[in-house]
C-alpha cells in the first residue's frame, strides 16, 4: 500500500474540501465542532445536499449509483468532511443493510431499497440485539412465521439506534430451530410504520433518546422482503457486521477531536502554563495521536483489500477505534478540570448556561463523554471482538 497521495488523490480532497466549504450549512457545523446536539433535521439536510451532488453513496460500485471511490477517496473524503464539521452519515442504509443488498438481495430489492437508500429517502435501523441476545446475538428469539405471501413476526428488540426516527429497519428473526442456534435464523427488511410495531426510548446516560426498545405484535412483512434464503440470516448478519465495526473505527471524527483536544490544551492552564507544555499532559496526547495515525493506516490496509468484504481483521478496527474515542474525550474532560463537572444537558442546545461553568467549549464535554461509554460496546462489545481476533484470525 502506497501512503504517499497522488495528484489526482490531492485534486480530489481539494474538491471535497472546496464542496464541503461551500455547501455545508454553518448551523450544522458549529454543532458538530462546539458538541452539540444533533437533530434528525440536521442529518437529512446535510444528506439531502450529498445526494444531490450525487456523493451520499460515493463508496458504492457505479453499477449501484454510486461513484466507485477508491478506498483512498473514501478515506478522504471522510477526513475531510469530519474536519470542516459535516455530521457523520447515518449508517445504516449506506454503509450496512445497503452492503447486504447489493451482494445478496433480489433485483427487485436493489431497485426499490438501494435507489431510496441512494436519495436519501429511508431512514433505517438495526434490528439485531434483543433482552437476551446481545453479545450472544445468535440466541435471539424474535420469531417470524410464513403465512401465505407474508411473514408474522413477534419479538423484542432493544438498543435500537435512532428508531424513533426510522421508516425501516432491518431485522434478525427466527424462522425455524435447527441443531445450531445459528441456524434457522433469517433476514427481513421490515417497515416500521406496520401494524403492531412500537417504539419506547432508552434513556441514556448523557440523559440523550440515543436508543429504543422496539416491540414487534404480530407485524407483517411481505416475503418479497426476505434478502436472501432463509435460514442464512445469520451469515448475512456477519456480512454487515464487517462493514459495521470499519465504520466504528471512524478515523476522520477522531482526527478532527485530536485538534479539539489540542486547541482545548494550548487554552487551559496549569500553574501560569498552557497545559500543552505540561510533560505528562503532552505524553498522553502524543501517545493518542499515536495509536490513531496506526489506525489510520490500518483502516486503509483493510478497505485496500476491494476484492473481498472485511472479515474478522474488522474486529482489530473496532476495538481500537472506540478506545481512542473514549480517550479522546477522555482527556477533554481531564483538560478542562473541575469545569467539566456540572453536566447541563441544555448546553446541548446552544442554550444559554449557568455562570461560574468556565469556557463555552467545557459546558457539552460531560455528555461527551458520557455518550462516547457505550461505543466499546455496539456493534458487538470489545471483549467479543477480542475472542473474535483470537478465534477468527490468530487462530486460538
């Protein structure tokens, strides 16, 4: 693998700089940037505006829309969009059920759901934990039952990101009971303004409606939207979860909180000092910086790799991408000392705070960090993967 950029490569960040620049709203940015929060309508004008240049599926092959970026592209134009403030994409149509699609979903699938996902039309989520099947995925129990031309699905799901916002989720059901709890496990693609489906918010930590149970009452779905067999859900499920855990790893928003962590450091004091020139402080940041210009290459080894999905080597990015996440802000918080103390969820809404929190910056870095906790845990938890790497890849 070539690190050096080529000049086209170069022409090409210009571009997405100059694109981005031009056309990403400043309300949207100075969110991203100050922590703030996030709202639905923030994602989907910002997508809105990448599906018109035709860039909001960049990374998938010409024959799917998309623009046929090379792993490079991709990585910069991720680099580039975290750095100027844009929100992250929303992944799960782009980069996970729209994979799942492409390799192993009807013609009439990729026509229907891919040119919606494309547009920016379907908001989606994932369908996969349940009360009792988290890390243990494989024991769910959510049951999906052939009648006629449609399937009755009755189940639980839980931590379901962004539900309450979603128009489709794809979901892990169980359609039969074989040897193996692997087996007997199928992938549907179910509408979540159906009859008997119902939506509840999980209070999080950071006091945010991140997540959601999701009850599922005897729904319909019509047999046209089982991708692939049934019965191979669960290697259809493993399939996107490489794509998932790449997109964990989440190089550019990392890169861009290196630079808010610096800028926060030369700012802070420390006996008449700026904390960037205390030894240990500045060790700490240097050994992040670090760890992530590692992940940086290694993300690019894997995604280098375009004639086969990422496999269980996926596991290495996620583990790694959420702990530097978690230092990160981390260290933000350590930075700004005893201001990070009193968490004000309403800092989250460019409101107006409290005197005596210190500077404007410190007021978001307590929900901050409290929401960057569970990130070591979706998409399958770090110790999973670690038993993944051993199993999958070193071979133990």
């Amino acid at each position: 693998m070539d690190i050096e950029y080529t000049a086209d490569e170069q022409g090409f960040r210009e571009e997405v700089r100059t694109f981005v620049r031009d056309n990403l709203p400043q309300d949207i940015a100075s969110k991203v940037l100050d922590h703030r929060r996030l709202e639905k309508s923030d994602s989907v004008r910002w997508q809105d505006i990448l599906a018109k240049k035709g860039w909001l599926a960049g990374h998938w092959p010409k024959e799917y829309g998309g623009c046929g970026w090379s792993p490079v592209q991709c990585h910069i134009f991720d680099e580039e969009t975290a750095t100027l403030g844009a929100p992250r994409l929303i992944p799960f149509g782009l980069n996970m059920v729209g994979h799942v699609i492409m390799a192993f979903g009807s013609p009439w699938q990729k026509e229907h759901y891919l040119t919606r996902i494309r547009e920016n039309t379907d908001w989606w989520c994932q369908g996969y934990s349940e009360p009792g099947a988290g890390s243990d995925l494989a024991s769910l129990k959510t049951r999906a039952e052939r009648q006629g031309d449609d399937y009755i699905v009755n189940g639980q799901k839980i931590w379901t990101t962004l539900a309450q916002h979603a128009n489709m989720m794809f979901c892990l059901v169980r359609t039969s009971t074989g040897a193996r709890k692997q087996e007997g496990i199928s992938f549907l693609l179910l509408d979540m303004k159906a009859k008997g489906v119902t939506v509840r918010p999980l209070i999080m930590l950071d006091e945010e409606h991140h997540v959601n149970e999701v009850f599922l009452e005897n729904v319909r779905v019509p047999a046209r939207n089982l991708v692939g067999e049934e019965g191979k859900g669960w290697t259809y499920a493993k399939y996107l979860l490489g794509f998932e855990r790449t997109g964990i790893a989440g190089v550019g928003a990392s890169k861009r909180e290196l630079q808010s962590l610096k800028e926060i450091a030369r700012q802070e004091k420390r006996n008449g000092k700026p904390l960037a020139e205390d030894p240990l402080f500045a060790a700490r940041i240097a050994n992040v910086e670090i760890e992530l210009m590692a992940l940086e290459m290694t993300v690019m080894r894997i995604l280098s790799e375009r004639d086969k999905a990422p496999g269980p080597e996926a596991s290495v990015l996620k583990i790694k991408g959420t702990e530097i996440q978690q230092m990160l802000a981390e260290l933000m918080m350590e930075a700004v000392g005893p201001y990070a103390l009193p968490f004000q969820p309403e800092a989250l809404e460019l409101k107006k705070v409290s005197r005596g929190v210190g500077p404007k910056y410190s007021a978001p870095l307590a929900g901050n960090y409290f929401s960057w906790r569970k990130s070591s845990i979706y998409g399958g938890s770090n110790e999973i993967q670690r038993n993944i790497i051993a199993q999958m890849v070193l071979g133990l």
